[in-house]
C-alpha cells in the first residue's frame, strides 16, 4: 500500500513520524521538525491510512492500520528505524515496537496514547490553569471542549497554531477515520501485552493533558529499561505547540542516547 509521505534532506538515522489521530503529516512535521532542526538525520512524515493524503486500503482498525505501517517500513527502509510519534501516532510506534521489534532501534513518543479506550484511561482531575479571557474565542464552537481539556499552555496564540494544524494537509477519509475509532478493534490486541523493548526511549507527557494523562504512560516505563519520562508543566496533549523549546532539548537528547 502507498503511503503519502515527504521527506526532508539528511544523510543520517532515519526518523520515521507519527501524527496524532485524524492529523497529518502536515502538521507532525510543523510540530516535529523544529525539534530536529540540526540534528542531522533524514525525517520522514508520513500520513497514515485515510489520513491526510493517503488512501484508506486497510481494514478500520488499529491493527490493519499497524500492519500497513510495517509493511510500508519493510518495502521502503529496509533497517532498523527511529519511530517518533504523537498520541495515537505513538501509540501505533509502541505497538511496532512490540510486534515487530525488528524494524525499531529507538522510540520517541509525544503525549502517547496508551490505553486507547477513554474509559480505561487513568486521567488526572485538576483545577484547569489560569487562562486570560477569551483564549478560545478564535476557536470553532465544536472544537472548545476539547481544547479546553487538551490545552495546559492556554492562550490564544497557541489555540491559534494548533488551529492552524488541524487546518493543514490533505483531507482525509472521515468514513473511514470515524469507523476506526468507533470499531470493536480500536484498541490493540496486544495492548496490554508485557513486552520490553529494549532499544533507547524517550516518553514526554503533558502536566495539563486531560485527553492521554501522564499516569498510564509513567507506569508503561517498565516496558522500556533505556527509557526516560518527562512530565511538563504548562503543557497538554498539543505538547509540541505548547512548549516547542523543551521538546527540541528532549528530543535532542533523545537523538544522541540513540548514537550512543
């Protein structure tokens, strides 16, 4: 199956990134690629089956959503790989990680989703941040309880920028998108699987993020024996457009325990 995808200039580790669900790799690469910016390895953005630009020619779950990635990793890198990935994009590079262990050397993962049903998630309850008024005046009516929840940087200029990547790539299947995430087999069979990978892993979390938590994702390290957790304040699940400067160091830090 293709894939759309684009691919910056590099001739070093190849990174292979993830978008959040129903996004594309439009907007992975405006939140990834300043993270990146002098790192010298070659990222590569791909837009998942009925996201963005690519077709929907797989089945409406996670898996044959999982198992198209690893065929399209098998037929264009051929090696080991860095998967980076944001919320349900790292959910889908951890699940790589444990079934196909063999296409991985690291894993980045933003804001990961880990349990995918809303139900099973271990969410933290918190007074919501001091926000000016009208930070989310500029936002789409249908869209403000949402971000109301995912948001802990809360101002208008970062709904803005957030806006403007839900705004940006190509359109997507919506039939398809709405079918997965409402489906029997969203979530992973292998979800709760004990697996360890053991290659370098960096998770970073948001403080504020009411939509993934930070508590499953703290408890998923046992998983990673060369893992690092981060939890940032003022953050939420929009964690790359909330606090763009730690997640270059973190990032960066990542890239080089991969070298090491």
């Amino acid at each position: 199956m293709d894939l759309a995808f684009d691919e910056s200039p590099g001739a070093g580790p190849v990174v292979v990134c993830l978008p959040m669900f129903s996004m594309t790799r439009a907007a992975m690469a405006a939140a990834f690629a300043p993270a990146f910016t002098g790192a010298g390895g070659r990222e590569i953005y791909l837009d998942l089956p009925g996201h963005g630009d690519s077709p929907a020619n797989c089945r409406a779950t996670s898996q044959a959503v999982l198992d198209t990635l690893c065929a399209w990793l098998d037929r264009n890198v051929g090696k080991p790989v860095l998967l980076a990935g944001a919320s349900y994009g790292a959910y889908l590079a951890a699940g790589i990680a444990r079934q196909r262990p063999e296409l991985v050397s690291g894993l980045l993962l933003v804001c990961p989703g880990v349990k995918l049903l809303r139900r099973d998630r271990d969410l933290p309850e918190f007074e919501p941040p001091e926000a000016p008024t009208g930070w989310l005046d500029d936002a789409p009516a249908e869209l403000r309880s949402h971000l109301d929840a995912a948001l802990g940087h809360r101002t208008s200029a970062v709904v803005a920028t957030v806006l403007r990547a839900l705004e940006s790539g190509g359109p997507g299947d919506e039939k398809f998108q709405k079918e997965l995430q409402g489906g029997a087999d969203y979530a992973l069979p292998d979800e709760d699987a004990d697996i360890v990978f053991s290659g370098p892993v960096s998770v970073i979390t948001g403080r504020q993020d009411g939509i993934a938590g930070y508590a499953d994702q703290f408890r998923s390290m046992r998983h990673y024996p060369r893992g690092t957790f981060t939890v940032v304040d003022a953050a939420g699940h929009y964690l790359p457009f909330e606090q763009p400067a730690l997640l270059r160091s973190l990032t960066q830090d990542w890239l080089h325990r991969t070298r090491s």
